[in-house]
C-alpha cells in the first residue's frame, strides 16, 4: 500500500482510541457529578431536618408538587429560627 494511505489509517486508529479513551473518561466524570450532586442534596436535607423542619410534610408537598406547602414548611422554620 501507499504510505500515505498507511499513515492515514494510522492516524484514524490513534484518533479512535482517544475518542474512545474521552468518551470512557466523561462517562466517569458524569457518574462522579452525579454521585456528587446527590450527596450535595442530602446534606440540605439533612440541614432542614436538623433545622427542625418537618421532612415528611416536606416530602409530600414535593410528591404533591404543592409549591405553596412546600415554601410554607421551609419558610416558616426559617422564620421560627430568626
């Protein structure tokens, strides 16, 4: 074969492997933001519940999707704390 054609596909077959070895890496980081971002939540979570907020009502007005019970909950424990 030519050489060129030789040290294209040589290229190609580098380049696939470091797409290959990107694509492996982001997947990682994603599942590591992921991991991350949850653990985040449930440290505000944890800090409302140690705030005194009633978490079961809280978790039912998100179910519910009730924005109102949900800022109430939040906002009156807040108040109660100031």
């Amino acid at each position: 074969m030519n050489s060129n054609i030789d040290r294209l596909e040589q290229s190609i077959q580098a380049k696939i492997k470091k797409r290959d070895a990107l694509t492996e890496q982001i997947k990682s980081d994603e599942a590591r933001l992921k991991k991350m971002k949850n653990a985040e939540i449930v440290n505000q979570v944890n800090a409302l519940a140690d705030g005194g907020v009633d978490m079961p009502k809280v978790m039912e007005a998100i179910r519910e999707k009730d924005l109102d019970a949900l800022l109430t909950l939040i906002t009156e424990k807040g108040a109660a704390n100031d």
